[in-house]
C-alpha cells in the first residue's frame, strides 16, 4: 500500500504570499494566517527556526492552531547546519557569553561560537520543538546544509552528527554542493544517508551550479521529501536578490507532471512522502501545490482503474 502524500508549501507567512490574496479578508494575524492554511493544506515548512532559535510557546502555539494530523517540518537553525547567523539574532544570554570581538561581528560561525555554545544552542533548539515533537506534529527536522560543505569523510561525519543534535526526531538532510550527487559519488551518498538512517531532501532547482543537485528521488528513510525551489538560473544566485526573488518562479503544469511518477515511487518505498514549494513568491507556491495535488489525484485514479481492469 503506497504511503500518504502530504503537499504543502514553505513560508506561509511570506509578505508576497499575504500581498495575493490568497489570505481571506480579515486573516491579518499570525493565528489567523496560520489556522486558514492549516484548513487548505496538510503539510508546511517552518523556516523562521533557520533564523532564529524558537521558544517552547511559540511551538505550542503552532501547535494549538493546526489540526491534529497536521505536520510541520522545521528547518534547523542555522548555525547547526555550519551557516553564519547575526549575533543580534541570539538569545540574550548567549550574545553576553561570545568571545571578545566576536560580538561585534555581522556574521557568526559555528567555530566563531565555540564547542559549549553550540551545544547549548542545540539543546535549547531540540528543546523548543518539545511541544511539536510531543503532539505527533513534527515532520522532519531539515538540516540544510551550505555549498561549501561537499563530499568528504569529514561532512559525513558532520551530517551523522545532525542526528545527535535533535534526540528523538526524525531528521532530512538537503545537500547543496553537487559533489554529493555526482555519478561518482552518488551511490555512495545515498549508501551513507540509508545506513545513518537521515531522509535525503529530493529537489528540483536549476542546474550547472556549484550548488545544484540534480532532480534524483531516492528514499532512504522511512520519510521522504522533496522540495521544489523553481528553475529560475537567472535569479537563484544572485546575492544582491531576496530570497522571494531568488525563487520567483511558477511552474508548468508540464514541470509538475514530471514530478508524479517520481512521487509515486517514493511513495512506494516509505511510510510517509512530504512535498514542499519553495517556490515562495506571490501565490505561485500555492497554485503550484494544488496543481500537484489535482496530478497526483488523477494519477491515482488512473492507476486504481487500470488494476480494476487488470483483476476484472
């Protein structure tokens, strides 16, 4: 029996997202915002914990305005995934406790943070997903990982670590250095990624990039993702872009279709299949997403008459 597919978008508090109408009148609230989501789509992505480490209250929150089989994924924060963060963005007590001269400094790296302060992070990251984690809610914890993190022994005893960090929860890993995902290196990674027991993120982006992984579907844990980041080559390097123009893009119906057999294996090697637009500008995530949705149900059908005949 294949495994439920759940399709969602990232970032549904986006200012674009807000400024198209897809928010009825008077959703003018985070709450509000959040519980008519909820209503229309199964799944989301939460990446305000990249930027900043979530409370306890504020996943008790998300919680308490979701239905009960409703899943949240959550992107770790970022210094758990070896990217920088504004010192500004930390707790208050853990900006008191950098180094001399590290915080003034605009950006912070795990090692500028030092061996105690990161597990202190992580303890208080893993700590405030309790509420989540606790009502069935947690999907995945994304570990996304920089360009400059690429296949060697070393990286993968760091992505091995990422398990360690969030006791208890399931963890995806999305690679972004295409080293990992050369033919070369290809089985090897997804060898590593099912042994460890840590989802591989499927993703469809733009291609010839230092960064970009190509559009494989492999499952290696019990849940799959995939996220859809648009296939805009022109604007999803471009450092001077926000990260809603870097991945302003829609989707063909043709784009999307492509995507529906891979889908549907992925779907039938696991228990639970998690797909996410990441697409995030306007309402292109959430037209994208129902179109996917309106394949997947047709494809379905298809599927289930086509056995009907077979056993007939």
């Amino acid at each position: 029996m294949a495994a439920p597919i759940k399709v969602g978008i990232t970032a549904w508090t986006d200012k674009s997202l807000v400024a198209s109408g897809f928010y009825p009148k008077g959703a003018s609230t985070a709450e509000a915002r959040l519980r008519y989501y909820a209503s229309q789509f199964p799944i989301t992505e939460n990446d305000s914990t990249y930027y900043a480490l979530p409370l306890p209250e504020h996943a008790a929150r998300w919680v308490e305005r979701t239905p009960d089989d409703f899943t949240m994924n959550v992107k770790a924060f970022a210094p758990l995934t070896a990217h920088y963060t504004d010192p500004k963005r930390l707790p208050s007590d853990l900006r008191a406790a950098l180094r001399a001269g590290v915080r003034e400094k605009a950006r912070v790296y795990p090692k500028d943070l030092g061996e105690e302060l990161m597990e202190e992070i992580a303890a208080r990251f893993r700590g405030a997903l309790e509420p989540l984690r606790a009502s069935g809610k947690l999907g995945v914890v994304l570990f996304q990982y920089p360009v400059w993190i690429a296949f060697s022994a070393e990286n993968r005893r760091r992505l091995a670590r990422a398990k360690t960090l969030v006791p208890g929860c399931r963890v995806a890993v999305e690679l972004r250095n295409a080293t990992w995902m050369s033919e070369r290196n290809r089985e090897r990674t997804l060898a590593f990624l099912r042994d460890q027991e840590l989802a591989y993120t499927c993703v469809d982006e733009p291609q010839g990039f230092p960064s970009s992984i190509p559009p494989v579907a492999a499952a290696t844990s019990d849940v799959a993702v995939v996220r859809f980041h648009g296939r805009s080559s022109a604007t999803c390097t471009a450092k001077s872009q926000t990260a809603t123009e870097r991945f302003r893009y829609c989707y063909s119906v043709d784009e999307l279709r492509e995507w529906v057999p891979r889908i549907e294996q992925l779907a039938a090697e696991t228990k639970q299949v998690h797909v996410l637009m990441n697409n995030c500008y306007s309402n292109y995530p959430v037209t994208n997403a129902n179109q996917l949705r309106e394949l997947l149900s047709e494809s379905a059908v298809v599927t289930a008459g086509a056995r009907r005949r077979a056993a007939g």
